[in-house]
C-alpha cells in the first residue's frame, strides 16, 4: 500500500509498495509543463454520436481542426479540416451521394481514406497531394471518439462508460455539451477535488457538513480513484430532491475515476446514516474534457439516477428536468466562470503562479498530475522534455 502525502495530507493509493513524498518543486514544475502538452496516443471524444447527423460538424482537439460527418450506412468519419488546394475549411462544405465530402469553395471531393476522389474541373486531374489526413474514429458507448496519435489505437483503451448505454431514458438528464476558455488540467483538478462544492454549489451539492469527509485515492494503472465519504452530514439540495425530501441527515459519498487524459465518471449518493449505499440513491455523473488548445475545453456531461426512488413517470419527468437544469447551473453559472477566472489569473504575468500552497485536498489532483507526467513523459510529447525537442 503506497501512501501519497502533500503537507501532512495521507491517502492509500492501492498499489504495493512503500511511502511516496510529493515533492512540492516537482509539482509545481509539472504543472507549468502539462498545462502546455497534450497526450496524443490516445481517444479523445469529439462529440456525443446524436449530433451527428447529415451535415458536416467541426471539432477542434488538441490544437487540431476536424471535420466529421457520416457515410450513407451511418459510419462516422474524422478528417482534417482543411482542403489540400486553398485549405478552406472542408466542414463548410457537403456530404455526397457516395460518402465522400465536396469542399464548397472548388468542389473537390474527399472520401472516407482522406484521398481526392473527384476533381470537377476540366482536367480532372488529382495531384499526389491532394489529400487529407485521415483519423481512427468509433461510436461506443453513445460517443464518437476519435484517435489523434501515430500509434495503432486499440479500442480497449477507451475508458469505460459502458453505463451510459444500460441508462434509462427516463431516469437520466440529457447529453449536452459547453466550451469553456480555460485548460483541460485545472477542469480536472476542479472535479478531483469535489471539497470546493461545500462553497461554491453550497446548498445544492453540498455544504458545511460535506468538508468533513474523508479522502481516499487508488489508482489501478491508468485509473485514478478519488473517493470522499461523508457521514451524518445535513442533505443537500439535489439530493434531497432524490432522495426523501425531508432535509434531514444521511451518509454521503463521493466517488470519482479518472482516466486519461480528461475521462470522468462521478459516482455519488446519499443514504441513512449507517446504512448500505444499496439502500440509498445518487447519481452517476459523466464528466468527459476535450482540450481544444491550451486556452479552450469542451465539457461534455451527463448523468444517470442510481437505484432511484421512484414516484411514478410524472415526478421521474419533472427530476428528469430539473437535474438537467442544476447541472447546468452548476457547470455553466459557477464551476466554469470560476475556472476562466482562475485560468486568466495563472496566466497573468504580474502573479507569482511559483509558490502555491498545497494542502489535504489536493492529494488527488496531484495523483493526477503525476499520472499525466508518466504518459506525456512516456511519448515525448511534454513541454521541454528532451525528447520532444
């Protein structure tokens, strides 16, 4: 059992092994570097797959502009966004008959492969370069997602969301999406370290009970868990909304993986005090971040009532509704004008960004960033790591 500490904050991690410090300088070191970096072997979502439909969408992922659009039979196809002649955006133009995507400022035609396939013009000639790159891209568990690195993409590697496709309509809100001008690594500090609900969602995700919760974090290879319980805390808002509406007092627990490079899944619930989680009920909660740039993230969410209590279809519409409804509020309200701020701050040039303060609550963000490291180390794809020279 390693055990992980920053300023006198211990948690058990789940790995064999002995005690491991988090060296502050490193830390802070790391941070400046991740922040400028992106995994590139690996599945980024680009967009929840009822989006997609007969017109051509854009998508920008790590600094790369896409387009994305379906063939005849439904397949999803990713390219890159920019015809080879005078590199107008390609998702400006039109889906044809046979797959292929016509660019509307020549008309040339690309199909799925990224190769030229109709040149309109007289001669109708293709030339050697007239392609695009073309990128792995699949549909699983309600997503489209695409592969942005070198290496062979392995399908397994995808986290799993596997919970998405066994949610009931009726008992889940919808899929929706935002943009938010900030970096993908401090969105996933902020949902690592869920302590910041007792203050900024106080009432409705939590409150001055909820700081007194316990933090565990284990980590099976790629996967990162941070997990928060809380006993005998007063009921927050949404909660009390699924659970017995009295406003009375439970156990609460706040589970969340994390897997790279910004996959999310929320576990969290409410039930008696000293009962089994089985006989409470919550949400699971989808949290997946997509870096546009080093500037912009698309926050993709959706969540699923656990075991629900249930009072029949008219009051499961009406939480339906108003889940959705908070967790918008939530994110677009008072996580992400928190986050932008925060991101604008660490990027002006008049704030000592060098010495943070680390406390208890940052053990899992800083699992996090240590992970992050291995792999951006691992490709070479870190900011002033040598081999990214």
């Amino acid at each position: 059992m390693t055990l992980y500490r920053i300023t006198g904050a211990t948690c058990a991690a789940g790995q064999a092994g002995g005690s491991t410090e988090f060296d502050w300088l490193t830390l802070v070191r790391q941070k400046e570097e991740i922040i400028m970096s992106f995994v590139e072997n690996t599945w980024y979502m680009a967009m929840w797959a009822q989006d997609l439909k007969d017109t051509p969408v854009a998508r920008r992922i790590i600094n790369r502009p896409l387009v994305l659009f379906r063939r005849p039979q439904g397949q999803p196809v990713a390219l890159a966004d920019a015809c080879p002649h005078r590199f107008a955006p390609l998702h400006m133009g039109t889906i044809m008959g046979g797959g292929s995507i016509r660019c509307a400022y020549h008309g040339l035609q690309f199909d799925a492969s990224g190769a030229c396939v109709h040149n309109p013009h007289p001669s109708g000639r293709i030339p050697p370069l007239a392609k695009v790159r073309p990128y792995p891209v699949v549909e699983k568990h309600t997503m489209l997602w695409v592969w942005m690195g070198e290496r062979e993409p392995n399908l397994d590697d995808i986290p799993d969301f596997s919970i998405v496709d066994r949610a009931d309509p009726a008992l889940s809100a919808k899929r929706d999406f935002v943009r938010i001008g900030a970096n993908y690594v401090l969105i996933t500090e902020n949902l690592l370290d869920l302590s910041h609900a007792a203050f900024l969602h106080e009432g409705v995700l939590g409150n001055a009970d909820t700081l007194n919760g316990k933090i565990v974090v284990e980590q099976d290879g790629d996967t990162i868990w941070v997990r928060r319980s809380m006993p005998n805390v007063r009921i927050p808002g949404l909660y009390d909304l699924l659970f017995r509406r009295d406003g009375g007092r439970v156990d609460m627990w706040a589970d969340i993986r994390w897997n790279n490079p910004g996959c999310l899944l929320h576990d969290s619930g409410v039930k008696q005090p000293g009962g089994e989680r089985s006989s409470g009920t919550g949400i699971f909660g989808i949290h997946i971040l997509t870096p546009e740039s080093e500037q912009s993230t698309v926050y993709h969410f959706f969540a699923i009532r656990q075991n629900p209590l249930t009072a029949g279809a008219e009051a499961d519409e009406t939480i339906r509704n108003r889940l959705s409804e908070l967790r918008r509020h939530a994110f677009v309200e008072l996580d992400f004008p928190m986050i932008e701020a925060q991101h604008r701050m660490m990027n002006d040039p008049s704030v000592d960004t060098s010495r943070p303060a680390l406390f208890e609550i940052d053990i899992g963000p800083a699992r996090f960033q240590r992970r992050l490291t291995e792999l951006l180390k691992s490709e070479g794809s870190m900011a002033g790591s040598d081999a990214s020279r």
